[in-house]
C-alpha cells in the first residue's frame, strides 16, 4: 500500500514548523540530516551552485523517468535525500552570492555544511566569521575527519570512514577479504547523529540565544557505533574478526540456509535455544557442554552452527520462519530489495510514497517513507526532490522580498 501526495506543498503543521534551516550539504550525510528534518516540518531550503548543483543528481543510472519513457536528469541517489526541500541556485564564490546566503542567515535557525576544512572561510561563511555576525546560528559542519587532527585537510567520504574506523576489516565471509556494507550506512548515521545534535543546540539557542558549532566527523561516527565490537576489543584486546553474518556475541545468531533459500536465525537466551532443540528432537544437545550455555556455544561457534544448519537445511524457510516465531524465536526471510517492498509488514506500515514530480508530467515517483510515526504530530510530504533552482524566485521573494527586477539582475549577473 502506497500514500499518494500532491506536490503543492499543503499547510500541515509538523514539530520542527518555524524552524528553517539553510542547507549547503550536498552528496549523502548531510542531504540525508536536512530530509529528517523536512520530513518533520522544518523549512529546508538546499543552496546549490548554479548549473552544476548537487553532484549525486548525476549520480546514475538509473534516473527519473518521463511519461515517454526518456531520461531525465535526476537521480534515483538524488531523489532518496532530496525529498520536502526547496531549492535555490547561488554562486558563493561571489561577494554578491555570499552576502545573499548572510541575508537568508538572518531568517534562518539552523546552517548545515559539508564543505572541506577551511573552505567557507574566503567566502566569510566560515562558523568564526558567522558567529560573530549572527550569535545565534546553529552551524552544523560534517566532514570526513573533523576540524582538527592530522587528517582534518583530507576529504572524506563514507566507504574511506568505514574502511580507517574499523568496519571494512568485520565486515565479510572469514575466508574473504574485508567488504563494504552496501549502503552508505556511515554517511546516514551520520546524518542521523547531526538531526540529534541540531536538535539539542536548538534547545540550548532557545533557552540562552546562543548558538554553536557541531563540528561531526564520519571518522568519529564510525569510531562510535563500533559499540560492542569496540568495547570487545577494548575489554580484552582481541581483534574482532570476520564472522559473516554471526553474531560476535550470540550463537547461534546469523542467516542459515533452507531447502529453498536463506533465512536468519537468532537464539538469543537460554530459553530460546532450549525451545529450538525442543521442537527439532534435538535435546541431546543441551546435554553437550559445548552447546550448554550461551558462552559455551560462542567458543565453539563453527561446531554449532554447522549442527544448527543440519536442522535447518531438511525444511523450508516459509516453515522455519512460521514455526519458529510461534515459539517467540527470532526468524526471518532474507529478502531480496523487490521482495522487501512487498513484504506485508512494509505494505502495512506504508514504506512507499508516491509523490509527483515536475519532470514526470502525469506520473508519479516512488519514494521511501520516513520510518517516524508520531501520534499527534506526523510527517508530512509537502515537496518532491526538487529540480536544480526550481524555488529560487520563490525563496528570494517570499524570504528575503526581492522583486522581479532585483531576481533579474542577480540572473544576469550570474549571481543565482
């Protein structure tokens, strides 16, 4: 089941409205930021370079289509981050572009970059020069590793932060070499590691007037969310290795293979490994002091698990994944990413968006749902990813108030 929404943007209040936030993001960790942050009813407005703009709407393919068919010239990368934002084209690099975004910044709450280290700075948008303008500015800057450190001159990007910060070398079948996770999952924690911290320096803006830089690096985030993988090693100094889909901590705990495909499998407690042995005929195993207890599976992980897919392999996943979540054993499906959209738990809980778009005239695209589901205040859809500079005369007027002849000049000064 699929929610279909206009593309006019509809007066439908959310718990981030009044909030407007000045996005000069661009490729994932932050776009992915400022669309949780649309989806919640905040004003974002995307400031990109003029005919050029954000580089992952090339990104492809594949891109959006037409109703004939033909190719337009955004992204499906594009179209994921892209979603209730406005889009506005300004060349920074001219004195007469940067005090157009310091104009926009004295309505704004919230500033959101991405740039370089010390790029910002010789056009005077650097957070030292903002602050000392407008004291109350939430400034958000992401970068690859930070604002200091040996590396902080270093661009960076998400597989880089997964492969310095850890994850690459656990990632992976043992016998393989390290493996990236597809999604850029670094990118998106990220994001959502800055959607929380904006948030809490608006709660400190409101209640002092003073704002603040976040300063968040993907090597930093990545470093974080090793939790228990890091605390393992740091508890015992063992470097964690590849284990495929095995838990570090749980066995068993990881996809096993059924007559007729895979399905993960996870005994998390005593109770739920004595409840699978019971319903397979295999209590002989909880008499093995290798299979005993929790710690005792995880020493002898390959014997385990190699029992465990025995069992597996004589039925069906369809049979695995009914019987065993019956018994409040954890089971599932491995889906592939068409089976994930219509799955009925997805259908149920409305994954898909529909929204028109102005590039493809009478249809519609399909977006992602935002996972938030809140009871009074709910996101709303107000506007498709927008096309490169679609709002420009819209933001200019509405917020800034420049009239028809003043858009003009600034077009035919190559400003916007």
């Amino acid at each position: 089941m699929t929610v279909k929404t206009q593309s006019k943007p509809k007066p439908r209040p959310g718990p981030l409205t009044g909030v407007r936030v000045l996005d000069l993001s661009r490729v994932l960790a932050a776009p992915s930021c400022t669309q949780i942050f649309g989806d919640l009813g905040a004003d974002v407005i995307k400031v990109e370079r003029p005919g050029v703009g954000d580089e992952i709407r090339g990104w492809g393919p594949p891109f959006l289509k037409k109703a004939d068919d033909s190719e337009t010239s955004e992204s499906g990368y594009y179209l994921s981050t892209g979603r209730n934002k406005r889009s506005l084209t300004i060349d920074m690099s001219k004195p007469e572009g940067a005090s157009l975004i310091k104009q926009l910044l004295a309505k704004s709450d919230v500033l959101i970059e991405n740039f370089k280290v010390g790029s910002l700075a010789k056009f005077g948008l650097d957070y030292e020069s903002i602050h000392s303008e407008f004291p109350g500015i939430v400034y958000c800057s992401i970068t690859g590793y930070g604002q200091d450190g040996p590396y902080a001159e270093r661009p960076g990007y998400d597989m880089a932060a997964q492969g310095l910060g850890g994850l690459l070398s656990i990632t992976g079948e043992p016998e393989g070499p390290p493996s990236k996770v597809p999604v850029a999952v670094n990118d998106i924690i990220t994001g959502l590691y800055a959607s929380t911290s904006i948030l809490a320096a608006l709660k400190h803006r409101d209640l002092t007037g003073k704002g603040q830089q976040i300063d968040l690096a993907l090597l930093d985030v990545q470093v974080a969310w090793l939790y228990n993988q890091g605390v393992n090693y740091l508890l015992n100094g063992e470097v964690p290795e590849r284990l495929g889909t095995g838990h570090p901590n749980i066995v068993p705990y990881q996809v096993f293979e059924a007559s007729d495909g895979f399905i993960i499998l996870g005994a998390a407690n005593e109770d739920a490994f004595r409840r699978f042995c019971e319903f397979t005929d295999n209590v002989n195993l909880l008499e093995d002091s290798r299979f005993r207890t929790n710690s005792d599976r995880v020493r002898n992980r390959k014997t385990v698990n190699a029992e465990v897919q025995n069992i597996i392999e004589k039925n069906t996943a369809d049979f695995w994944v009914s019987e065993l979540s019956k018994l409040s054993i954890t089971c599932s499906r491995v889906n592939t990413i068409d089976q994930v959209f219509e799955d009925p738990q997805v259908k149920a809980r409305k994954m898909i968006t529909e929204m028109e778009h102005p590039l493809a005239g009478e249809d519609t695209v399909q977006l992602i749902s935002s996972p938030i589901k809140m009871s009074e205040t709910p996101v709303s859809y107000r506007y498709p990813p927008p096309t490169l500079g679609q709002h420009t005369d819209e933001i200019l007027f509405e917020v800034l108030g420049l009239d028809e002849t003043e858009r003009e000049k600034l077009k035919t000064e190559g400003i916007i």
